[in-house]
C-alpha cells in the first residue's frame, strides 16, 4: 500500500513540472498590474509542455528596440493579452524580419514561419507592444 502511495504522489509531482501557457485574458503581474505579452524561452512540441522555463513580459507601449542581452534570439514561445497585439523583428532596432502577434498563444514559434525556410523560434531582437 505503502508503494502504490508512493507512486501515486510521484506522479503527482511530475505533473506539476509540466508548463502551461497562461490564458490571455489572465496576464497580469505580482502586483496585477496589466501584461501586454509574455514570452518565454520553452515550448515544446506538445502543447500543455509550452510556455516553460523563464520568461520577460512586456507592458502595454512597451517599445524595445535592443531586448536585454540575455533573451536575444532566445523567444521559443509567447503569449498576448485580449485586446493587444505585440510587433517583433528579427534583427535589433527593428531591423531584419517583421510580424505582429495578436491576441492569443504561440505555442511554438518555430511553427511560425519566416521567410521561405526560417522560423521566429529564438529569432526575437525587438518588440513593440500595445494594447
């Protein structure tokens, strides 16, 4: 009794380490404060294991033309408030590839096609957002 306990709690567990994208409409802060979009740097090919790992929000007319260091070219996944929408490019100071994002989740960039061969999946250099 005391393994089928056991087993069940580590299941248990295991669930829980699967990452869930927010719903839009949810996107708020610590503070509640309004998200205009959230990105992440997982996704994965099954769609309840998306929207994992770290992530940057942006707030509404963010506009970031260099993102920090750190996140460039690392954006696997993302999630965009209702009722606003979220411009990336592919190059610092909007320069290279454009495409605006409207409200709802991108489980995976890299079905998000670019250009005749490319995908946006870690291809984020800037963004603007507004709602």
């Amino acid at each position: 009794m005391k393994v089928v306990s056991a087993l069940l709690l580590c299941a248990l567990c295991f669930l829980g380490l699967d990452a869930q994208c927010p719903e839009p409409n949810t996107l708020k802060d610590a503070e509640g404060k309004k998200i205009c979009a959230r990105m992440f740097e997982d996704s994965n090919y099954y769609y309840e294991q998306s929207c994992g790992g770290e992530y940057i929000d942006a707030y509404p007319n963010d506009d970031v033309p260099i993102i920090p260091w750190r996140w460039n070219n690392r954006i696997s996944s993302l999630v965009v408030n209702k009722m606003c929408s979220l411009t990336v490019w592919s190059r610092v100071k909007k320069n290279g590839s454009k495409r605006k994002f409207s409200s709802g989740i991108v489980y995976r960039l890299k079905d998000v096609q670019q250009g005749l061969l490319g995908s946006w999946e870690n291809d984020i250099s800037a963004y603007y957002c507004v709602c």
